[in-house]
C-alpha cells in the first residue's frame, strides 16, 4: 500500500506540574495515498500531538515518522511544499477581501497569483472573493483557511478539528470541500473527535485511544468489525420483551435491552419473527440497526477505559486535555 504519512511507536510525553503525562504511547499508523482519512479520537487522547510531530513543531521522545517516504523533522524541508496544513486558527486581515489576503498570501510563499482564482474556484468561494473577510461566516473563513493551504497545491493536506465551532451549514460546506479534494487525488488527513461528520466524508480511518492505536483501515471495514464477529443488529419491539428474550436466548441469540426494545445480534432478521411467532409473540417493530463509528468505537474501547468518553466522541468536546 502505497501510503503518504506513517508513523512506528511514536511516543511524546510533557512535563506538567511536576509530572509526567504521556501524550501519544507508541503510535504506529499509516495514511494511505489519496483520499480522505480520518484520524479520530477523544479529546485527549493524542491527535493534535501527533499532527504536530509531523509537521515538525513537536519533537518526539521516541518513534519514527515519515511523511512521502521522508523522515520528519529531519527531512522535513524536503517535502514541506507537498504539505498544507490548519492546526490553529489562520489569522487574515479583516477589513482585506477574500482574494486580497490570499494574494498576499502566495507573495509572501511564492506561489503564482494565478493560484488565487484557482484556490476560491476549489474552495466554492469564487463567487465571494470581492467580500471582505470581516464579513464571513465561520464556514467561509474555514473555507478561505483551507484554500490557504491549497496556494502552493499541496499533495497532503493536514485539518485538525476543522468543523469546530460551526454551525451545520458550516459543517457541510468544509465536509464537501474535503469531500472533493479526496476526489481530486490529493491525501486529506482530518483529525476529528465527532465521529459521525468524519463517517460522511473518510475513506479509511486511524482510531486512537490514550495515545495509541485502536483499529485502522477502511470505514467499511472498521463498521462491518462493529458487532460481535460483525454480526448485523436488529430492533424488535414486541409486547412482551422479557418473554421475548427468554425465548431468543434459549434459542442461541445475543441481545441487549435497549429501554422497551430488544436488540437482537442477527444477520437474518425474518429469523427473528419466525422463532417469537413460533412461541406465540408478534413484533410490533424491526429495524436494522446500521452499524456507525461511534458503535465502532464503543466496542473497541469497551477495555481500554474509554467507554465513558463516548458521549464526546461522539457529538461534543471535552472541557480539558490537549489532545
């Protein structure tokens, strides 16, 4: 497999207080060539570290890290062209337009002023150059941020929680551009702790906890692994759950009370409604239960301490932690 940054028991503790606290424990992953990958995590567990040893801001304790086959730090200089990144937030002149800040931008870098053009056109904010920045909406100057990145066309580019703090509208905007650059070739790594925006847009995904690796590959993958042995799941609202359960569990099925509902490990759920007619019960309701990341990550952390931190994982962030 071809692959554009790789990283072998990367490891970086900080000082605090006295203390020791270990940011990322032995990280060894790999971002395939083109494409969105997804790079996800609590708050915490060790993202943003990680982001920043491979882009040289952060030396690592231990570990190797390569990016296009080039050991970062050290051969850094030699492919950071092909490399664009948004770790904090870009600062940009707010009584300047769109395409001002952006010329001055690629002066600054070298990058032809032909560029600017091409960069709006990529970001869907060609139609906005002439406005001024001041006047934009979170998603537009997150947009305006990645077609910063985009002025010396890079091959990689590197978006750490780029949808944070926007409103849905915001959301969809940045996750349709990152969506279109994958398409376009180029590798797209998106750091992210909401699992279900990174879901609609990764093509493969590195899950970290505590600061090393969980699973890694293709979402398909990663969500057919989701159950036990990948076993689909099905809802069933029946009159009488507990004798429903009774008779499912007697006849080998794994399930699990979900309030009113069972939910039944099955990959044939017309099996379902023939074993509870057999015994006289009838389903009011049958849903497959489609298998998501946040489930995913449920059952890859269900030992490593993490379970707790699912709420945030999924829709919202942590109050304290670097990650």
């Amino acid at each position: 497999m071809d692959v554009a940054v790789r990283t072998v028991n990367l490891r970086k503790t900080y000082l605090s207080r006295g203390s020791r606290r270990v940011a990322v424990t032995g990280l060894s992953m790999a971002v395939p060539l083109g494409g969105v990958h997804g790079f996800l995590g609590p708050n915490g567990s060790g993202k943003t570290t990680t982001i920043r040893m491979l882009l040289g801001l952060v030396r690592a304790d231990s570990g190797t890290a390569e990016v296009f086959g080039e050991a970062v730090p050290k051969r850094l200089p030699q492919v950071i062209d092909r490399v664009g990144a948004i770790v904090e937030s870009p600062k940009f002149f707010p009584t300047f337009t769109a395409r001002q800040n952006l010329v001055l931008l690629a002066g600054a870098i070298g990058s032809p002023r032909h560029r600017v053009d091409e960069v709006l056109e990529a970001t869907h904010l060609g139609d906005r150059g002439r406005d001024r920045y001041s006047g934009f909406s979170l998603g537009m100057k997150q947009r305006l941020a990645i077609a910063a990145t985009l002025l010396k066309d890079p091959d990689l580019l590197i978006f750490d929680e780029p949808t944070n703090g926007l409103d849905p509208a915001g959301i969809r905007e940045v996750r349709d551009t990152m969506r279109s650059l994958g398409a376009e070739g180029k590798t797209v790594l998106v750091s992210s702790h909401i699992l279900a925006e990174v879901e609609q847009v990764a093509d493969t995904v590195s899950i970290i906890g505590h600061g090393s690796l969980l699973a890694e590959g293709r979402v398909s993958d990663i969500l057919g692994g989701a159950g036990a042995s990948g076993v689909g799941q099905v809802r069933v609202g029946v009159a009488s759950p507990d004798r429903a359960a009774q008779v499912l569990q007697a006849e080998g099925y794994t399930l699990t009370r979900d309030d009113a509902y069972l939910m039944v490990g099955t990959d044939d759920p017309s099996a379902v409604t023939r074993s509870l007619a057999g015994h006289g019960l009838y389903v009011s309701e049958l849903v497959p239960v489609r298998a998501d990341l946040e489930s995913a990550f449920l059952a890859l952390t269900a030992g490593e301490g993490l379970g707790g931190e699912a709420d945030r994982v999924a829709g919202g962030r942590s109050d304290g932690g670097a990650s």
